[in-house]
C-alpha cells in the first residue's frame, strides 16, 4: 500500500509539473488525452489518480515536457542532468534543419505557457539575432563544416545547396517567436570580435572570390546593430510591445547561456563550438544559472531608457569596429 501510495503521489506531482508547463488557454485533461492518445475520461482517471500511469506513460509526459523523473522522486544522491544533445554533422542531409527545428519547437513551448521569459549572456552574436541574416548564419554554418568536418567545397557551393534548403523558413520562425517573449541579453564590447575575426580570417586565406560577400557579411553585422539599438531604445522587441532588456558587461563571457522559463520551468541552452549546444532542463543547474545570469545583470550597464549616451557610446564603438573591418577588406582585393 505505501508503494502504491507513494506512485501516485509522484503521479500527482508529475501533473501539477504539467499544469505549470501549459498555458492557461488549454485544459489539463486535454493536453494530457492528445499526449497519451486516450480518451477524456481516461486521462481524468490519471489525473484524479484513480488510475496509475504506466512506465511508458510517465516517460511519454516527462520526455514531453522535459521534466525529470529523478526530480520527481526526490533522487538527491546522485546529482544527475536532465539534458539533450544533438550531434550534428552537415553532411548529412536535413540533419542541421532537424537542428534547428527542435529550437523552434522549444522556442514555441515557452512563447505558449504563461509567463514566459529569456535571459542569455552573450559571447558570441546571439543566434536570435545572427538567423535573421541568411548569408552571415550560412558563412557561419560553412566555417563549422570546415573546422570540424574538413569540408572541401566552396563557399558559394555550399551556400547554394542551403540556400534552396527549408532552413530560411524555419529562420523566420524562430526569429518571429523570439521577438514575442520577453528577454534580457547581456552582451560585452567583444560580443562581435569572434565574427568579425572570422569573416577576416576568410578573406586572408583567399575562401572569397571578390569582396562582394564580405562586405555584404559585414553590412548584415551592421544590421544587427541597428535593430538591437532600437529595440533597446524602445525597450520593447520588434513590432510588438514585448519587453526588452539589454545590459553592457565589463567582464568577457566564456560562453553563451540562454536560460528559458514558462510557468516555473527552466532550461538552459548552453553553446558548444560554432553552432552546437547542450539542453540542460535540470532544475538546480537552471537555479544556478539563473542566480549567475541575474548577479552579472545588476553588475552591468543597462542601456535601455534613458541611458542614450552610454547606449550611443556602445553601438558607435560596435559599428566602428565593423567599418575597421570594411576597410581591410577592401584593401585586400
């Protein structure tokens, strides 16, 4: 009998995990029949706890919602991450569009729960803002392939072949849901040095034809900051009213970090390499990084509002160091 009741107070847990995980527009029961592929009724039996869930169910709802079942049991002797990792090699067809589609479905889990937030310190451009500029996140791509995978092919080869892929679309998408929840993104003075070495170190070892595509890379740069510059004055995102926060640290950034939250659920996308990632949805991992994300915020310069001239000083010294850019490469061809 403490067995059974012990299950189903796991049960109980797991459901109330899943209540925080939706939005307020749908129904337990519903989410819970159309996930288990039961009936109403049935799923109400679960739910009340008048009839336990089986393996396969429990591992079909936690792998759903990203919930950990070792949370649930309260299993603290042996500290374990809940995560997910996707190993990603370009030559494989639609391996990288596969990729990046679990983002966006991640992206529109948050964006339809209740109370969604992103938080994210940046090392790099962050992927939000590089996709909405095809050929700067294919050059990106293409340096990937080439690092790790030795990949022989030309620039303009490879970027023709993605370029009638589905990925301009699936770049659309998560861009459009990105600029529906509110964020905070701290950046540094050297946030965008790593691309613009890298567009350099191209040029140097002649992988461009003319300097028609890297300047056109580096306008895109600019692009970039000309957007983050009025969403920062506005302090909202996009079109919309969704707020928007952006903060100038003084400390470099080993890594980019994105913590993502809906209801009382966090996960941590953790940037590894050039466009990789690790998932993490263990709860006292995303507690630390959330602690970790909030002490560098309030330790950072926020720019939005009425900071104009520190917000001025900023974006002029990131478009200088573009300019820099475009002026070594027109004097390499």
């Amino acid at each position: 009998m403490a067995t059974l009741e012990n299950n189903l107070e796991v049960q109980n847990l797991l459901f109330e995990e899943i209540q925080k995980n939706i939005s307020s527009q749908y129904l337990l029961v519903d989410v819970v029949s159309d996930i288990l592929e039961t009936g109403r009724d049935s799923a109400y039996r679960r739910i009340r706890g008048e009839k336990q869930l089986s393996i396969k169910e429990t591992y079909t709802l936690c792998k759903h919602f990203h919930i950990s079942f070792d949370a649930l049991m309260g299993n603290k002797v042996l500290h374990s991450f809940d995560c997910t990792y996707r190993s990603i090699n370009l030559s494989v067809s639609d391996e990288y569009y596969h990729y990046m589609h679990a983002l966006l479905k991640n992206l529109q889990q948050v964006k339809n729960a209740s109370n969604p937030s992103i938080h994210l310190s940046a090392s790099d451009i962050p992927i939000f803002h590089l996709i909405t500029q095809k050929e700067l996140t294919f050059f990106k791509i293409y340096t990937w392939m080439q690092s790790v995978y030795d990949y022989n092919r030309s620039l303009a080869d490879f970027m023709e072949e993605l370029e009638g892929s589905q990925l301009t679309s699936c770049y659309q998408q998560i861009s459009s849901n990105y600029e529906l929840i509110p964020s905070a993104e701290i950046w540094t003075e050297n946030t965008i040095m790593s691309t613009i070495n890298l567009i350099y170190y191209y040029v140097e070892i002649g992988s461009f034809s003319n300097k028609d595509l890297p300047l056109l890379l580096c306008e895109q740069i600019m692009s970039i900051l000309d957007k983050l510059q009025k969403w920062t004055e506005r302090g909202e995102k996009g079109e919309h009213t969704t707020p928007f926060k952006f903060y100038v640290s003084e400390m470099e950034l080993e890594s980019t970090y994105i913590l993502m939250k809906r209801s009382g659920i966090s996960n941590c996308v953790v940037k590894l390499f050039t466009i990789n990632s690790l998932n993490i949805f263990d709860k006292d991992f995303c507690q630390e990084t959330e602690n970790w994300l909030t002490k560098l915020s309030e330790r950072s310069a926020m720019l939005c509002g009425n900071m104009e001239k520190e917000r001025f000083k900023f974006f002029n010294a990131q478009r200088q160091k573009v300019r820099l850019l475009m002026d070594k490469i027109n004097g390499s061809f």
